[in-house]
C-alpha cells in the first residue's frame, strides 16, 4: 500500500533532524511529507535540504501559522493528488512513537481508519502532569457521551486513513483545528460507515520545544462535539 506519513511543524527542528532521519531507516516504502507554517528557527530549510537528498521527503511551506487542523487538510490533498492509497498523522515531537507506525500499516489492510489510543486498555500517557491527563480524559468521554462514537480516543492524532475515507469527506469544510480537528475527522468516517479500529499506542510529553495547546483549542473542542450531533441529527453532515 502506498503510503505517506503528514508531520505538521512550527519551530520543531530539533526534534524534525531526529524524525527524518528515524522514520527513512525504519521504513524504506514510506514517503514523508511535512507540513511547515513558516518556522523562524528554520525547519522548513531544514527539511528542503534532506528532500534535496532523499526524494521520499517532500513539504508544504505555508505563510503563516494557520494551525494543525488546517495543515493535515493541506497533507490530505496532497496524498490525494499524489495517488497515495494510505496517509497518516503524526506529531513532531516524539509524543509518537515511529516504531508504533508499523502496526498502523498493518492494520490499514483490514480497515478504513486505525486510530492510535491513548485509553484502550488502560492509560497509557507518560509524563503528563495529572491536570492535563485529566482534561484529556473527560475530554474523550464528553466526546463518546454526547456523539454516541465508540471510539476511546477521538482526540489523539496519531492515525491512518485509508484513501477512500479522505475521497468521501468533503475537506473544504473543514477548519476546525486541534482536538476538534481529530473528533471531526472521526466522527464523520464513523458515520459514513467505514470501518474503525483503536489500536493502543504510548504517548510520551515532548523532551524538545513548547506544546502547541491553548484555551482557544479546548473551547472549540467542547463546541464541536454538539455542532456535529446537530449536523448529523439534521443531514447536513458532510
């Protein structure tokens, strides 16, 4: 299956030197694609000059800070232009683990979305401080409770989407970002009827850089959950 890994960045090139060079020597079939918005420290010319070498490593470069939900759409595009049958999502930081993608690729065989979970058989979260182990938690509960989705994780973006999950969901109306980005994606590949799998996955709290996370992020999580119930409750579900 011809796959592609999308690793959005904003000043990760610390970390982005380690991935590159960890992702190429494990996986020899795997194309990469950053999506960089316009890092001052200097990723995206990082990341130009390993593609200069190694042409299974592409990017996007994008003018502005404009948000991960954002900056995966662009990768599914892309791997939808480029007739990749499989994409996946993966963090910069090393809160995912690149030996875990091997079961992802495996299982995408089998179903249309594996989903990476932090909270299928147990808790599996390393360095966390308790508070915001706690938010994430109830987070993913809220979420199951008010949009009846059976899926244990729906905020983790650690995944692979099958080709056909991509095709059927109309990408342009999407702008959410964050948390609600990953719940939206979920939601509706579950609703269109595709097959999902969780697949338990270690989350480790970045060594390298700063967290992306905000208040904005969590709001429009909380807000998104009701938006999609009522959009499917409704038929306007795209």
């Amino acid at each position: 299956m011809k796959a592609i890994v999308i690793i959005p960045t904003y000043n990760e090139i610390h970390n982005i030197q380690k991935l590159l060079l960890d992702l190429l020597n494990m996986y020899h079939d795997l194309d990469i694609l950053v999506v960089d918005d316009n890092s001052p420290d200097g990723t995206a010319q990082y990341v130009e000059g390993v593609g200069e070498k190694e042409p299974r490593v592409k990017i996007i470069k994008r003018e502005r800070k404009m948000g991960l939900g954002t900056a995966y759409v662009a990768g599914f595009k892309y791997a939808l232009s480029n007739g990749y049958e499989a994409a996946i999502e993966m963090d910069a930081d090393y809160s995912h683990d690149p030996k875990e993608l091997q079961r992802f690729l495996e299982k995408i065989k089998e179903y249309d979305l594996v989903i990476g979970s932090r909270y299928i058989h147990g808790v599996r979260v390393i360095n966390w401080p308790i508070r915001r182990l706690l938010l994430s938690y109830f987070a993913n509960l809220y979420t199951r409770i008010i949009t009846g989705m059976p899926v244990k994780d729906g905020t983790g973006g650690f995944k692979c989407f099958r080709r056909i999950v991509l095709e059927s969901i109309d990408l342009n109306a999407i702008h959410s970002n964050g948390y609600s980005f990953q719940i939206e994606m979920n939601y509706k590949a579950w609703k269109k009827g595709f097959r999902l799998l969780e697949v338990p996955i270690t989350f480790t709290d970045r060594v390298q850089g700063t967290s992306k996370m905000s208040k904005k992020i969590v709001r429009e999580a909380v807000f998104m959950v009701w938006k999609l119930r009522c959009k499917s409750i409704f038929g306007s579900l795209k």
